[in-house]
C-alpha cells in the first residue's frame, strides 16, 4: 500500500561510532540460538532505529544482531545469480531455549524490516520478550541487502509540481515525470532484480530465512503489505506455518489498482474526521468551531499553496526547506493512518503554526529539502513489488476516468496516490500473476488477524474478504478504529489478544471478536492555553 509520509521520521543517518558502541554494550545480552547464520553487531543506522523505541525495561538495540543471508535471484535458477538479504535478530531474554523465532515485516511494499524486529521486541511484553527471538529482514532491493537500488535522488525534493486534478497540465506533467523514474528504475537496475522483485519472491526469501534459522515451522507477524505477504507464504508453503498474525489486512481480490482506489474513499473520510477533531478543539489550534469550517480552510490552504508554496531558510544551515500542496497533502495524510497522539498533534501543530504566521513551524511540520539528496529506495521497492505483481490497467484513459469519479467526492487523496502509482504504467519488467488465496485449496486454518473498522490504508471490507478466505481464522476487530495496524498501539485488549495466541496458541472462538479503541487523542495540557479537557464539555475518551 502507499507509504506513510512521516513528519518526524527516525531514518539511517549513519552517525559514525554506533555501531562499536552497540557491539560493546551488547556483550552482556544472550546469544541468539540460531546457527545458520553468521551473527555479529549491525549497522548503526538500524541501532538507531531500534533505540528509538528502547524503554528502560527493553533495550532492543544492544540486544540486535545482523547476518546477511544469500539467496537466488531467480529461484528458478537456484544456482545462478545470488542477492543478499539482511537479517536481523533480537534473542529472547529467558532462560533455555526460545518458544521460537518469530519472523517480523513492516510492509510497504519496499519498507525496510531490519530494524523491525528490535522494535517488536521492545514493544512486545516480558512474557513474549521472554519466549520469543524476534527476526527482521531488508527485502530484496531495499535498505542494507544488496543490490539496494535508487533510481533518481532528486525525484522527491521539494518543490514539486501541484497534484492537481486530473487537468491537462498536471496530467501531462506527472505522466511525464513518472515515466521518466520508472525508465530510471530500470537503468539503475544492474542485475535483472526488477523481473524477479514480486511478493511470491519475497515469500520464497522468507522460506529461505526460516531454513537458515532452523526452525521447524515459520512464526509471523505481518503488518500491512506484510499481511499479503504473510497470505502469500501460507498459499505456497502451508505446511510450513506455525503461528501467523497479521494485522491491517489487504484483501485478496484487490491487489493493486482497486486497492489504491479504496484507499482514496477511505484516506477522505479519517481526514474528514481530522478535521472534526480540530473543531472540537478549536480552543487550542483556532482553525475552525465546525468540521465544514476547518475542511474549507485546509482546502483554501491548499490551494494557496498550490500556486505559492512557502519556503523557509534554516538561519543556522542555510538550508531551504519548500511546503507544497503536495508535501502538505503527503504529510497530513499521517492523521488518516492512524488516530494517535504522535500521529495527529504534529500535523494539528503545524496548521495551528501557519495559522498564527509561524511558517518555521508550518515548515517543521510539513516541508521537504529543497537541495541534497532524498533517498528513494522504499519508493523504488513499493513500485518495483506494485508494478509487477500484477498487470495494472496500460491504458491512461481508465485511470483517468476512475480518478476523476472518484476524486468528485474524495479529493484529500486521490490524483496524488494516482501519480505515486503512474510509473506501473512504465515499468520495465513484465508483471506476473497475483496470488489470489480464495482459489488456494490448502491453507493453515490458525491465522489470527487484527483490523480497524475505519483504517483507511487497508480497509474493512478487504480484512473481510481475507478473513472469509482463510477458513478457520479469527479477527479481532476495533469496532471504532482508525489506526492502520492495531498491534501495539496502545490497547491492551488487543495486545493481550497477540500474547495469548503466540504463547499459547489459543485465539478467541468467534470468527470476528469486537473490542473498543482508545478513543481520540487529547491535547496535552500545555497546549490548551488555559482551557480546561473538563471545562469544553467535549465527547472525547481521556
């Protein structure tokens, strides 16, 4: 699915001496028990993603171990060509042997998972810490596994020409700009990896990481794209699973243009309720009493911003940094994936900024570099899985029909997920045949799945779908949900739910269980200048 666009992203930044110190401060921890695969310290980029989510009582970053895992480019050919993945694992802390060794995927398609298992673990409970080695991955083309391919550094600097809709001029711009980076995908491409990057590639890589940990049955946690992953693997290696959990699901039916159409209709109604939330506490951000005030003001912004984008220079660096109609749209879409704290007080911060004439702030929240470098290896692994999983539509004027219907009712998202999507149209290797599990004869029957009702990067209707093909799953739903992904963001009803199922196995009888969300967030107290939670008489969970 389309990747979120974080505000304050913690990336590789490479800072030099991580990793001497990360490999010094882990001698204390446990070994990892797997023994096909030379362990040793990881890189520090990958320690420092993990650190950012270190608690005292989980230090998942001293605990982190990499190795690199050989496999075929072309498992037809198993003999020929070898790329390299990184594999990345954080070992258990009790004592003995690991109950097992959970394999772990972020999504994306194209997100980097090495970091993830550290992060797994940090966020997991002592009693799973305690039972579990928990194993990350790069896919093929991404992050530290080798080839990792960028194709044009300067294709995502700001500023960038207005989405649009659907008009001419921008039709013929991002048609233009899109075929040019997906001709750059396929020169930057030195070994054949775009014919062989599809998700029953992937799912072959993590049979071959399963094999080299030796363990008996695959474990599997899959978040987003990760959850056709997950689906995929199960199609082509039933037997092999153990205990599968997969968490904001994509349906099977929709892989990968309807999906992306979805998402649109979707994306357009949590950022509707962004905006009512906004409302609610006009007290603290002044953008409007009613969800109809706050939406027309958002949209006059940007289309403001569209024909004058607001550039701020940093004093100290002399760096630039542009806030576009496109860099605005991409960054507050963090506040339809997920209805946390850190995913909407920034974005509600940066309106408030530029409404009060703050434009360092508005700049902090929602601008992208002007010079430099952007890397653009996880869109190169979104498009490169995208594009050839399956045929998308080669005629433009199907796209633009469904775009334009679409974007009548849901214009927060629409021609700008098309214009991510527009290099499918070009890509230079020919795409394949989607695994469709609802035509798949055998399938594990003990798959446990998590879903929001209302997440809009992999909506309902689709969790549905895949919970009626995989017979004999349970799912566990957030009635009232709006996060993408609802392992470990802060319900305990859930989390338990995750426990229970890998420490025992035992999932709950009904095929669909209901819980409740947390609710929305509250703005901390040093932000309501004054005004009292008690006081505005608001229908908001504390």
């Amino acid at each position: 699915m389309k990747r979120l666009v974080t505000v304050a992203a913690v990336t590789g930044l490479g800072l030099a001496g991580l990793g001497s110190a990360a490999a010094s401060a882990d001698q204390g921890a446990a070994k990892p028990t797997a023994s096909k695969l030379a362990w040793h310290a990881c890189p520090a980029d990958i320690v420092k993603q993990v650190s950012a989510t270190d608690t005292p009582q989980a230090q998942g970053s001293k605990r982190i171990k990499c190795a690199e895992l050989s496999v075929p480019l072309d498992y037809a050919h198993p003999n020929g060509t070898k790329i390299t993945l990184e594999v990345t694992l954080t070992p258990h802390t009790g004592a003995g042997k690991a109950m097992g060794q959970m394999v772990v995927n972020p999504g994306g398609p194209g997100g980097s998972g090495a970091y993830f298992g550290g992060r797994v673990f940090n966020q997991s409970s002592k009693a799973m810490q305690d039972a579990y080695d928990f194993v990350g991955f790069d896919p093929r083309g991404i992050g530290h596994s080798v080839p990792a391919i960028r194709c044009d550094l300067k294709y995502q600097l700001e500023p960038r020409p207005d989405y649009g809709t659907g008009d001419p001029k921008s039709e013929k711009t991002w048609l233009g700009l899109t075929k040019r980076y997906a001709e750059a995908c396929g020169k930057a491409d030195k070994v054949g990896l775009l014919s062989h990057d599809k998700t029953v590639d992937s799912a072959r890589d993590v049979e071959s990481i399963r094999k080299a940990l030796g363990s008996r049955k695959l474990d599997y946690h899959g978040a987003s794209y990760g959850t056709y992953l997950g689906q995929v693997y199960a199609a082509l290696f039933p037997d092999k699973v153990g205990r599968m959990a997969l968490d904001g699901n994509i349906g099977p039916s929709g892989v990968w243009y309807d999906a992306n159409l979805q998402q649109d209709i979707w994306f357009d109604r949590n950022i509707d309720y962004f905006f009512g939330w906004l409302a609610k506490w006009d007290k603290v951000y002044h953008l409007g009493t009613t969800q109809k005030q706050v939406r027309a003001w958002f949209y006059d912004l940007r289309a403001k911003l569209a024909k004058n984008p607001v550039f701020v220079k940093d004093p100290q660096s002399g760096d630039v940094t542009a806030v576009t109609s496109d860099s605005l749209t991409d960054n507050i879409q963090n506040a339809g994936y997920r209805r946390l704290p850190s995913y909407w007080f920034p974005p509600a911060n940066g309106l408030a900024a530029y409404k009060k004439g703050d434009m360092a702030g508005f700049a902090d929240a929602f601008g992208g570099p002007t010079t430099g470098e952007s890397d653009d290896n996880s869109y190169f692994g979104y498009s490169a899985v995208q594009c050839t999983d399956v045929q998308w539509p080669t005629n433009w004027a199907k796209w633009q029909r469904d775009n334009t219907r679409i974007n009548r009712k849901h214009p927060f998202l629409t021609w700008g997920n098309a214009w991510y999507n527009t290099p499918c149209l070009y890509w230079p290797a020919k795409p394949g045949t989607p695994v469709d599990v609802r035509h798949v004869k055998k399938l594990p029957t003990n798959i446990m799945m998590f879903n929001a009702a209302n997440d809009a990067a992999t909506p309902y209707p689709g969790a549905l779908e895949l919970h009626r093909a995989l017979k004999g799953s349970r799912m566990l739903v957030e009635s009232d949900g709006r996060t993408h992904c609802i392992v470990h963001r802060g319900n305990p009803a859930v989390d338990a739910v995750w426990d229970t199922y890998f420490l025992t196995g035992k999932r709950p009888a009904k095929g669909l269980t209901f819980v409740k969300s947390t609710g929305d967030p509250v703005p901390p107290a040093n932000a309501l200048t004054g005004t009292s939670v008690k006081g505005l008489g608001l229908d908001i969970a504390k």
